[in-house]
C-alpha cells in the first residue's frame, strides 16, 4: 500500500470520510456531486437515516480497503451490481476509452481510474427534501480530504459536479492548486471550465469542471473533454 494511500485512509478513518473507488494509483480522477442512494438504504425520508447511512457508507467503504478488497475485489465486484445501469457510470466508461485510446471490458474503466464524490449524502436527487444543510455540512468537511496528497496527485482531474462547488463553496483552484484559463467552453450548452497546475509530485496536471455527465450529456462534451485530458495521460505508467 502506497504512503498516500495508507495516509489518506487513516485521515477518513479519523474524520469517518468516504474515500471512493477504483484504482488508486490510476491516472484519472472523477470527483461526482454525491454518494449514490439505492433502495437497500436507510429511507432519505428522516434527516437523521440520511446522516446515519452517510456514516455507515463511509465505515463499510474503508473497511474495503482495509481489508484490502479495494477496486479488484469486493468493492468492485458491489459496484458493478449496484450501478450496472448507471448512465454515469457508462459516461465514466466513456471518457476513459477516450482518454486512454482503447476499448476496454463493461466497466473496467475502474482499472484506469479513481472515483469520489464531492458530498457522501446519499439522496435519491439533489433536492431531496431540501437537505442542503446536510449537503453543505458534507462538502464542507471534506474540503480537507481532497487537500491530502492522495489527491492531489492525480494528473488528471474531471470534477462532474455542475453547480455543487459554487452552491457549497467549494474552490476548486485553491483546494486542487490549479488556475482557471479565465475561458468558458462550451459544446451544445453543455460548459466545461479548464483548469492547469502541477501535482504535489511536479508533473503537468489538468483539472476539467463540468456538469454531471448523466442523463442528458451529449457525447460531443465527452469526446471533447476526453480530447483535452489524454495528452496528460500517460500510458507508460
């Protein structure tokens, strides 16, 4: 187990933090607006069964890699059941074919990548219950995982999180340490914002901000996002 991987594990034991799922030493970084909600959980419908589940997640995700299950073994083997229909998880696949320049097995793209979430709410949406203090408490404390090493290293950074840093005051360029190219992007309505810097590790590091790649995205967005991303991707490593 890496230093960062070891280190950032103990920091989400210490502060009960989802970390997320993957490989850890891959290339590609996903950062998502939420944990996702399935009908197994605890009923969203209680403010106290929504803070009780994020709990819960985060303790069963870092057992996983505790126990190391990690992205090859059962955590992986869940994810696969749990979001076989998941339109964004079929965009992640997607993105990281396009990225990495080959055709890879259903859902494998957790071999090539590392996915988190911006908040560990499970809702079912984002307005469920109007819950943003939940949301916003969420994101709030996990400003400090995202400043750890383990993630601050990846060279390349797509933040699938539309409007979340802004609503949840989230500043993507002093946390990541990257700067804005001050330019809007846009493909058929669909923004992305690109922004560089250097991983804590001194290599080139491109970070894309963009809506949730769901239902709706065009394949146009992806495609570009994917065309600007690869020249960071290395496929010696």
């Amino acid at each position: 187990m890496g230093t960062d991987l070891k280190g950032v594990l103990e920091f989400c034991e210490k502060e009960k933090l989802y970390l997320g799922e993957g490989t850890p030493t891959a290339q590609i970084l996903f950062v998502g607006k939420e944990c996702g909600w399935n009908e197994s959980m605890l009923s969203p419908d209680e403010k106290g069964n929504i803070e009780l589940q994020a709990q819960r997640s985060a303790e069963h995700n870092i057992n996983c890699w505790k126990n190391g299950d990690g992205c090859l073994g059962k955590l992986k083997a869940d994810a696969l059941e749990f979001w076989a229909n998941s339109p964004t998880w079929r965009n992640y696949q997607k993105l990281v074919q396009q990225i990495i320049g080959k055709e890879i097995p259903k859902y494998d793209f957790l071999d090539y990548s590392f996915i988190t979430e911006l908040s560990q709410i499970s809702l079912p949406n984002s307005n469920h219950l109007k819950n943003n203090d939940l949301t916003s408490a969420s994101v709030e404390k996990r400003k400090a995982l995202f400043e750890q090493n383990f993630f601050q290293n990846f060279p390349i950074v797509i933040m699938a999180c539309g409007h979340y840093p802004k609503d949840f005051g989230f500043d993507i360029e002093k946390i990541f340490d990257v700067q804005w190219t001050g330019k809007i992007e846009g493909v058929e309505g669909n923004y992305y914002n690109v922004h560089h810097g250097k991983t804590k590790n001194g290599k080139d590091k491109i970070l894309v901000h963009t809506r949730q790649v769901s239902n709706g995205v065009s394949n146009e967005l992806l495609s570009k996002i994917a065309e600007i991303c690869k020249e960071f991707y290395n496929p010696k490593n």
